[in-house]
C-alpha cells in the first residue's frame, strides 16, 4: 500500500493501481480483517476513479464499503459511502449517486459523525 501511496502522489495512477491491487491481493491472503485492507481497496476506487475507469473504481468502493461495514467503523462507512457516491455520479449513474448520498447523510445524522 506504501508504495502505491508514492506512485499516486508523483502522478503514476497506472503504477499506484497497480501496486494498491497486490497490496489487497496480500492482505486478504494473509489477514484479510486488517483494516488496512478497507484502507487499500479505498485506495484503489480513488485511483480507477482519477483514470476514469470509473466500472472497476465501483467495483472496489463497494469492496471498502462493504469491508467498513462489517468493522462497524462509522468514519468509514460514510467516507466508503461519499467515494461510491462520487465515482456512480461520474459514471453517470446519478439516481445510485444521490441516493448514496441521503444513505450517508443519514447516517452521519444518526452517528453524529460529521
């Protein structure tokens, strides 16, 4: 994840995909209830979604969203939330978009996470 981390912040996104997909390919061979793992495919949705592959950027924030849910952690389930949100709006999905919206809004509401 580190190294994908470099890549991203020089402008590689190819290269920091690339690297954040083994990062979670390692992670969830190895300790797949690391929480570094929602981190990871978190990171990999961003970066599909800045190339704009925004179908392979969905599939891995419903990963992160997924992965945060089960952890129960609510910072992440409402940034997992906002990134799906984000990249089904690009994608030109705007019904799934806003809906995803009122879904965090509602939680950040009931949570008091704000």
């Amino acid at each position: 994840n580190n190294i994908g981390v470099t890549y991203y912040l020089n402008g590689d996104y190819e290269g920091a995909v690339k690297y954040f997909i083994s990062a979670c390919e390692g992670y969830e061979r190895s300790n797949p209830d690391d929480l570094n793992l929602g981190l990871t495919y978190a990171n990999v949705a961003t970066t599909f979604g800045d190339l704009k592959k925004y179908k392979e950027a969905i599939v891995y924030a419903k990963k992160a969203l997924k992965f945060s849910q089960q952890t129960r952690d609510s910072y992440s389930i409402l940034s997992a939330f906002h990134t799906l949100r984000d990249l089904q709006i690009s994608n030109g999905d705007t019904t799934s978009g806003l809906a995803n919206l009122d879904t965090a809004r509602t939680l950040a509401t009931d949570s008091k996470v704000h």
